[in-house]
C-alpha cells in the first residue's frame, strides 16, 4: 500500500510515525491529513531500504524547502553533484531534485539516491530526452512510462510530470511576454505541435499512476505554463492549467497515489496569495509546492533574494512547500556555493512564514539567539544561526581574537554606543534584572540531519 491508502484504512505507518514525532504533533492528525491529500511523505520504497528519513509536506507540517541540484551537458560531474547534495543537506533543504540533463544520469542519480536522507525528486522528460538523442518529436508514450518506472525503480521519491498542459492551452500563451518557460512544458508543447494530438502524459494518466503506486511515488503535478515574469502572471493558460491539475489530483488520489502540485514562479506580491487560494480551491487543497515566487525581474543575480520575499508570502498565504532559486537562476548552473546561499534564503523564507503562521515552537530559537544577543554571548549566537559560519566570519573580520567572544559590544558599535550595553546599564541602575528570563528552557536542540 502507498502512504495514502494505508492512512485511509487508518494504518500508522513507520514512516508515520517518524514524521508525527518530526513534526511535533499527534499521529492522529498525520493519519487524518495523509488520508485526506492534504499532506504528502514523499518514500518510494526503494530509497526507504537506505537513508531515507521521512518527512511531510502539508498545511498541517511546517513550512519545507527544496533545493535543485543536477548535471549539463556544459558542466558539472557526480562529485559536483554530490557536494552540492551535501551542501543542500547540511544547510537545511529538506528535499533534492536531481534536474540533471547531461550524461552519464544513471550514475550520478544513484549516487545521489544512495547518500541522500532527504526524498528526492526528478523530472523524468529530462532523462528521457536525452536518451532520445535531443529530439522529443521521438518521443513515444511507452519511452515515458518506461523512464518513470526506471526512476522509480532507482528510488526517486517524487516526479515531476507535466500531464495537465492540453492541446488546446498553448493559443492561450501567445501573448505572454516570455511564452512557454517551464523546460517540461515546453518540451510537451512542442511534442503537441509536431503531431497535432493531445498531452500523451495526460492520456496515459493512469497508467503513470499505475507506476507510481507500485513503488509509492508521490506526484508532483507540474506547472508547465507557469508565468516566467511577473507581466504573464495569473494569466488565463495558467488557471487553465490549474483547472486541469485539480481534475488529474482527484484522478491520481482515486488510484490511490499521494499527490503535491506545482505553482507559478513570478508573481507580483499582490497576487500571491490569491494565487494560494484559487489553487486550494482547485486542487482540493492538496500541497502546494511553489518556485519562487519572484516578485520582481530586474535582480538577475540576485534571484534568490527576490524570490524569497515571494516565498515567505506564499508559505504564509498555505504554500506547503518552498522551492530555492540561486544566485544564478536565468544566468547559468549553480555551483556549491550557489547551492548555500539559496538553501539558506528559502530557509529565512520558511521560518518566517512559520512565525507568521504561529507554528508550535517556531519562535523558540529566535528568542533564544535574542537573549545570547543581549547577553553578548557570541558562540551561542553563532550556534543558533542558520549559517554559523557565515556569522562568525563577519563578526571575526573585525575583532578575530578570543576574548571578543565575551566582549560586551561589537565593531559597529564599539564599547560605548551599545544600545544593549545601555539597556543593560540603565536596569542595573533601576535594579532590575540585566537580562530577560527564558519563557522555557534556554537551551535550543538543532535538528539534526544525517550528513
């Protein structure tokens, strides 16, 4: 049985189990929220025989992000790849997609399968093609399913397939500044065009949901007319889109599949959260998985930034899960560092949708790394951070030696304009204690997370 069904006979699962006590809440709620779709722990059986640690993504869970990783045929190789899986695991991504377009994909994917405790997802059009030598007119419906089983087969936890783009969405984009921008959509349409008939993805829906059960994949319905600037969001080929992935999640549900949906990547602020909401209502609130979204298009280089603003309003609007963009989105591949710096914005971006939303606990080590701030403990401070090594390099920069660790007072301020000081100076005075207590125990657990 997958994880659906078995919630739906009121089966706790292992994996259940692991992610009630992941999440802090009751089982009762993870089986109820997997039964109904509106959570997903994305397992394929195969990646569970490994390191695979399940996890949840829902309205119900907190806030998640994805980070991508892959070869090119430009660039890259399995040690590449596996640094930067490294990377996206050490600073937080909860999920990898293998986006790999190169050679040599079977290795590296295994590779990557093998050392991953986080799921892993893929975009099994991209395999496909390659081994078609380039040209998707090739493309026959058994060269798909055959891709997706073979995926599954190797372990991948979740695919994206873009089934709901029809025929007769593609007049709908010719107006769009930046037309057709999802690589998988594309890819569809012009296989569309070539042969005048309909989406095979969605033709063979069902038995892609065959596959998928067999193994338990989760799907990860993809947004192949998402918007690629702000100008063409929340258009009418994406919610017509939308109205179709709503149909193929009530479809996949009833053959027993677990099931996220993809969203659009820039959008304006003002509409995001309505974006979050017609999808809800589309899709039957089933987890919504966003990219971005950007809120702007004039910071290439600077994505990751501008996305991040987008997330955080998603992820507080419902948005289940947050998928990173990169300093280098629209510019080139990313490298490890590349990898960081996008881990850790959508990392910001999650927690602060957390807060926003009040999750149990998710203001615990912010008031934690506040009282180390005001009490001038700088290695707690360090600690406590989402990128220690990031903190104390810019605090070293100026005042490296040990017993600036202790030090009342930082570079900006020096030791006699620090408002904390002050404060502290002030209460001493009025004889009150110098430093707030703890509202629970000071001492803040990390997760910690296979490496």
């Amino acid at each position: 049985m997958t994880q659906l069904e078995a919630a739906r006979e009121g089966d706790l699962t292992p994996e259940m189990e692991f992610v009630a006590k992941r999440e802090d809440l009751p089982t009762a709620v993870i089986l109820k929220e997997v039964g109904r779709g509106r959570m997903v722990i994305p397992a394929n059986k195969v990646h569970l025989t490994k390191k695979l640690e399940p996890m949840a993504i829902g309205i119900a869970a907190k806030t998640k992000i994805n980070a991508n990783i892959g070869n090119s045929a430009v660039t890259s190789d399995i040690d590449g790849e596996l640094e930067k899986l490294h990377m996206a695991v050490h600073y937080g991504a909860d999920t990898v997609m293998d986006l790999s377009t190169g050679k040599d994909i079977d290795t590296i994917r295994r590779a990557i399968i093998d050392h991953s405790p986080v799921p892993i997802g893929t975009v099994p059009i991209y395999q496909m093609l390659e081994e078609l030598g380039g040209d998707i007119e090739d493309m026959t419906p058994k060269h798909f399913l055959d891709m997706c089983e073979k995926q599954a087969q190797q372990g991948v936890d979740y695919m994206t397939v873009h089934a709901g783009l029809l025929m007769e969405h593609l007049s709908l984009t010719t107006n769009r500044i930046t037309g057709i921008v999802s690589r998988g959509g594309s890819l569809v349409a012009k296989w569309m065009m070539a042969h005048r008939k309909q989406n095979p993805l969605y033709e063979h829906f069902e038995d892609l949901c065959d596959i998928f059960a067999e193994y338990d994949v989760t799907w990860s319905l993809g947004d192949g007319l998402r918007p690629g600037c702000i100008a063409d969001a929340s258009d009418e080929a994406q919610f017509a889109e939308l109205h179709v992935l709503g149909e193929l999640t009530r479809r996949a549900w009833a053959k027993g599949c677990q099931v996220m949906v993809e969203g659009p990547g820039h959008v304006p602020m003002d509409q995001i959260d309505m974006n979050v909401k017609r999808q809800m209502q589309e899709c039957d609130e089933a987890p919504f998985y966003v990219l971005g979204p950007l809120v702007t298009d004039i910071a290439p280089g600077y994505d990751h930034i501008t996305s991040a603003i987008g997330a955080a309003l998603a992820g507080w609007s419902g948005a289940a899960m947050l998928c990173y963009v990169t300093p280098k989105e629209h510019l080139g591949l990313p490298d490890a560092d590349d990898v960081r710096q996008g881990v850790i914005a959508y990392k910001i971006a999650a927690h602060a949708a957390d807060l926003a939303r009040h999750r149990k606990g998710s203001r615990d080590r912010d008031d934690a790394l506040s009282r180390a701030r005001f009490s001038f403990d700088w290695n707690e401070q360090f600690r406590l951070s989402l990128d220690p090594e990031t903190a104390k390099k810019f605090h070293d920069e100026t005042l490296p030696q040990e017993t600036f660790k202790s030090a009342n007072f930082c570079s900006m301020c020096g030791p006699k304009y620090c408002s904390m000081k002050i404060t502290q100076e002030i209460r001493e005075m009025a004889g009150e204690p110098m430093i707030a207590p703890a509202q629970a125990d000071d001492t803040v657990q990390l997760p910690v997370i296979s490496q």
